[in-house]
C-alpha cells in the first residue's frame, strides 16, 4: 500500500492537540497479549512481540506503535536483531501485523474495526545510537463510532522475527547472522490514538512498558536501554515523505 494513501487519510491531522490524560493501559509481551516480559531466544526459533490495550472505551480513527530496541553497555544491538532491508537478517524474515493472528483473535482481538484500513509498518536501524526501531501505524477514516469494550483486550500490533538464521557467537558473512545471545531490550516510545476527526492525540498509560530477549537478570536495564523519544503523528508524516 502507498504511503500517499496514508498521507490523504491523514492530511487533517496537521494541528493536534496532545491530551494529557490517557484513556487505557498499553502492554507489550512476548508470545501472546499476556505473554511473559522475559524470553530465552534460541537459535532458528520464531519470537513474537505483541502490542495491546485494555480499559479502552472512546471512538477512534487511528493508532501508533513505536518499540525502541537497543542492547544498552553491551553495544549496537547484534546481526541477528537487523531485520532492516539493509541488514544482515534483512526485511523477509520480519512480519509486522496490525491484525491479530487467528491463534491470539479469540482471547486478543483487533482493536482496528472491521473497516477499509491504512497501515503504514516499518523496521529500521540507526547506525549512530545502534539501536532499531519497530513501527505500527494504522488509520481507518470510517472510524471506530461505537468505540470498544473497556474489559476487553485489544491487539494493536505484532512483531513476529523469524531467527532461522541467527546463532550464537559472531556473524558468518553470508551465512548466518550473529549475536542472538546478547541482551536485549525492546521498549515502548510511544503508543497513542486519535480521535475521531483527528484532533486529539492521546498516549496511552503503559503497563508492561518493555520486555527484554536472552537478558533474565536485565542488565540492558531496561528502559533505560531505549529511552523514549517525543513522536507525533506529524514525525510520522515527515518520515513517510522521504
């Protein structure tokens, strides 16, 4: 799907007001909406990191996802984390949904309605902080009018990697992609929605806030391994216009 469609969706989102309250409490898991924040990750397993939200009531029209994950005093997160296009991983071996798989629908299901939707997804690494960037952004101008159940948990994104090709130790060129043994941590920097009409951004409260990979003791220090940055949904637009 074009970034220009998302644009259009989006193109009265210019001015917004950000609320200082938030409505519903965000989490992020590994394996399901109410998985553990602490994985061992082996060699050629898949891992999956879910983002949701609870006691969440309002209409809505769009919502954003941004995890930070970074390796903190142990350096630039390692090749078997690169799941950018230019990276050792490479982009086939990540999938990014804005839909909740039917294994986690029943117990977790969308928070988008069942209408015409633009999602934007992207997973990028900064070679200057060392640390990669996962993002779910997803619109739907018919909106959510009747607004969602309070008691229930929604899904909001997912981040399935696929380490078929990772291993333990360093990178063998060409081969496979090192590193997975290091600590990792992956952080919520922002998690938010609109309104219907888009002129109230709202951030969500955080639950479990981040989660860590091969790091039981979390010496990454987690969060503090990502710090959060400011994003709006007018960053947003700017990065698509490249």
């Amino acid at each position: 799907m074009k970034v220009t469609r998302f644009l259009v969706a989006l193109s009265a989102v210019a001015a917004f007001a950000t609320s200082a309250s938030a409505q519903g409490v965000a989490s992020l898991n590994w394996d399901t909406c109410v998985g553990p924040i602490a994985k061992a990750i082996l060699p050629g397993t898949q891992a999956r990191l879910n983002a949701s939200v609870t006691n969440h009531s309002a209409p809505h029209n769009a919502y954003q996802v941004f995890v930070a994950l970074g390796s903190g005093s142990a350096g630039p997160i390692a090749d078997a984390w690169r799941f950018d296009a230019p990276g050792c991983q490479g982009s086939s071996f990540i999938t990014i949904d804005h839909l909740a798989p039917p294994a986690l629908s029943k117990a977790c299901p969308s928070f988008q309605p069942p209408v015409q939707n633009l999602p934007v997804k992207d997973y990028s690494f900064d070679p200057i902080s060392g640390k990669a960037r996962a993002v779910c952004s997803n619109a739907y101008p018919a909106g959510d009018l009747d607004g969602t159940l309070p008691g229930t948990r929604y899904f909001l994104a997912g981040f399935l990697f696929d380490h078929l090709f990772s291993v333990n130790g360093p990178t063998t060129p060409g081969a496979d992609c090192g590193g997975l043994e290091k600590p990792v941590c992956a952080h919520f920097t922002s998690a938010s929605w609109l309104n219907i009409g888009g002129t109230v951004e709202t951030e969500w409260a955080k639950n479990s806030e981040f989660v860590t990979a091969n790091d039981p003791n979390n010496d990454t220090r987690c969060p503090g391994a990502t710090p959060a940055q400011e994003t709006t949904w007018g960053s947003i637009k700017a990065q698509y216009k490249r």
